[in-house]
C-alpha cells in the first residue's frame, strides 16, 4: 500500500467512538489501517485522515480544523444533528460557498462546505 503525502492526525481520548463517526457518520468508509490504537482512512488520492488514541485531556485551544466537500448540505447537516452533534457552531458564506462549522464527539472542530 502506497503512503498517503499528506495526512491529518487527530488524537482522539475513544478512538472507537471517533472510528464509528468518521467511518459511518462522515462517510468515509472502511479504514485501510485499522487497529486499537490507530485507525486511517484514505480521503481522495494522496491524503488521509488518521486518529490516533491518546488519553491526555483535550486542548482548550483547537489548533486542527479540516472540512469536507458535500453535495447536499441540508442532509449532511441533518444526518450530523440525528447522531447527536450540535447543531452548526457557525455559518460562514464566501465566495459562494457555504461552510458549516460543527464538532467530533471529542470536540475536534471541522466544516462542511458546499458550493451555492
């Protein structure tokens, strides 16, 4: 398996919750490296998404955000709202684009984006 060249790690306190909302909830489907300490899910051609357990307490201050692009914004946010999460922290337009600001269950920040 050839290595990704760019990858984000997010270091998670319940790697297995985090792998059930990245995998299922997000969407990313099935990790190509998955175990108990670190999960990775191939995100396009040459980036992944990794989490990695670690027990120490959570920054206060979020130094990680990422964002996925998503054709339906209504429904991705409905899906995300159902599983339990917040509803979006913020809404951001520009460039016409929209991005919704939503947390992890461990409260990593991301964004969805669509295209208006």
């Amino acid at each position: 398996m050839k290595k990704s060249r760019f990858a984000i790690i997010i270091r998670v306190r319940n790697i297995d919750l985090c792998r059930y909302f990245y995998q299922a909830i997000v969407g990313l489907g099935e990790p190509i490296i998955n175990s108990s300490f670190r999960v990775e899910f191939k995100v396009g051609e040459d980036c992944s998404l990794i989490l990695e357990q670690d027990n120490a307490e959570p920054s206060q201050t979020q130094n990680i955000l990422w964002k996925i692009l998503i054709p339906d914004l209504v429904q991705f946010k409905e899906r995300l709202i159902d599983y339990g999460c917040e509803s979006p922290l913020e809404i951001k337009e520009f460039n016409g684009e929209t991005l919704m600001g939503f947390k992890d269950p461990e409260g990593n920040h991301f964004y969805l984006e669509t295209e208006s």
